[in-house]
C-alpha cells in the first residue's frame, strides 16, 4: 500500500478584502510554505460571500502538523486586519486520489 500524504483544509469567513488576501498569499506565503519540507501541494480558494479556504498537503503527519502551526502564526501577523481566525481546520490522511 502507498505510503498516505496529509491533506490541512482550513476556512476563512469574515474576509473583508479577498483581492488583497489572495494577493499577499500568492506573493508571500506560497513560497514560504512551498520551501517547508515534505510540501507537496497548496491551494487558495476565494469561496465568495467573504469566506475563504486553504488546502495544503504534505507528505507525512508531522510535516503538516508543523506546516499548520506556521501558516497560523503567518495569518495572524499578515492578514490579521482582513481575515479572521480560521474557523474550521480539518485535517487526515489522503486515502484515495486522481490526477491528470
């Protein structure tokens, strides 16, 4: 059996300014959580009427356990005045997938 990656899903709501959001996340943050180890994947997503969501994946647990507390830490310092704190993150293991 292949060994599972981690997938950390957190949402957003209350973004009073999602241009601005996405705008700091694609220029400040996917490069530092691209260089985190066992980084695999991440993704921005503009849910509209003010929420907002991240997916990351990483290849094991602990990477991601790592990478959550970075990415929340990184929020709060930079997107504090237009995002709220996250208020559902979930998280497990990538049990089935498809890629083109």
């Amino acid at each position: 059996m292949k060994k599972n990656m981690f997938v950390s899903a957190r949402r957003y709501e209350g973004v009073t300014d999602p241009d601005e959001a996405a705008r700091k996340v694609d220029e400040l943050f996917v490069p530092l959580i691209s260089s985190l180890p066992g980084f695999v994947e991440y993704y921005w997503i503009d849910l509209g009427g003010g929420a907002m969501m991240s997916i990351t994946v990483f290849k094991t647990l602990s990477e991601a356990i790592a990478a959550n507390e970075k990415s929340r830490i990184w929020v709060k310092q930079h997107l504090g005045a237009i995002l709220s704190a996250s208020v559902r993150t979930e998280a497990g293991p990538i049990v089935a997938y498809s890629r083109k």
